[in-house]
C-alpha cells in the first residue's frame, strides 16, 4: 500500500469519526430535551398533586412532617435536573468542517502534493472531531447525571405516594 493510499484510508476513517460524533450529538441533545420535558411534566403534576393533599393533611398528623420532607426532596430533585438538562442541552458551538473534503484536496492539490493537503485535511478533521468528541463526552455525563436525578426525584414520589395513603388513612381530629 503506498503512501498515499494510507494517507486517503486515515482520512476517510477520520471523516466518518466526525460524522459519528456529530449524529451522537444530535442524539444527545434529543435525550436531553426528552429529559427535560418529562422532568417538566412529572414535576408540574407532582406539585399539584402534593400541595392539594399538604393542604388537606392537618399539620398535627404524624405524617405531615414525611410528606412535606419528601415533598421538598423530590422538588429539589426535579428541579436540580431539569437546571443541568438544560445547561446540557444549551446551545454550543459544533466545530465544524466543510462537507467535502475530496474537494478541497482536489482543489489544494494544484498548489501542493496530494499527500500533504491529505495530510493537513486529516489533521483538520481530526481536531474538529476531538473537539466535538468532548463537547459530547461532557453532554453525556450530564445526560447521566440528569437521569440518575429523575430516577431519585421518581422514588421520592413514590415515597410521598406512600406517605399520602398514610397521612390520608389516619383519622381527622375534629
């Protein structure tokens, strides 16, 4: 295999490197904005849910103290994963890089040998793709975290669920 040939394989495999973290990123950005949305609506919901029974649940039931803790666990789970979604899910920077690279090594190749414009396009590419290979990296542990949250904020409603039925089985003083 010449030169060449080894030169042009490196570049194409970079190339498909760069289109792979861009597509992951997109499907970053729509985990992250699913996560928000359901983060919203659960959260929203919950709380109507929670302040018409705190405001039923007379403050000298034993559960009312349970209910008003997980109540506040569970806001602040919420709302702590929907702010890092979306810092997550905020618009940056893509570094970019023209669509065509044969292209541009057909048109620099007039001025220079086809091995170095392959050379300096790959260098090109692989820096971009190290770029966007980070913003992702940091997307997707904010995507886990994000999810972790969820999951906590979920049981800390079924907890409050499992409080409710309590608080609302104990009889009303009169």
């Amino acid at each position: 295999m010449s030169t060449l040939e080894r030169d042009k394989q490196i570049l194409d495999l970079i190339v498909k490197t760069y289109y792979f973290q861009f597509e992951f990123r997109e499907r970053l950005d729509s985990k992250l904005n699913n996560f928000i949305a359901i983060t919203g609506t659960i959260s929203t919901l919950s709380i109507g849910v929670a302040l018409f029974v705190l405001e039923r649940v007379s403050t000298r039931n034993p559960y009312h103290i349970p209910l008003t803790v997980t109540f506040l666990v569970y806001l602040g789970l919420f709302v702590s994963a929907m702010i890092i979604g979306l810092k997550g899910y905020k618009p940056t920077e893509f570094t970019w890089y023209p669509e065509d690279p044969e292209r541009l090594i057909r048109d620099y190749s007039k001025f220079s040998s086809e091995t170095k414009v392959i050379r300096v396009v790959a260098a090109s590419f692989a820096s971009a793709t190290n770029a966007n290979k980070d913003m992702n990296d940091r997307k997707s542990r904010i995507c886990n975290y994000v999810f972790r949250l969820l999951i906590f904020g979920v049981l800390a409603v079924v907890l409050f669920a499992i409080f409710m039925v309590l608080a609302l089985s104990v009889p009303i003083d009169p």
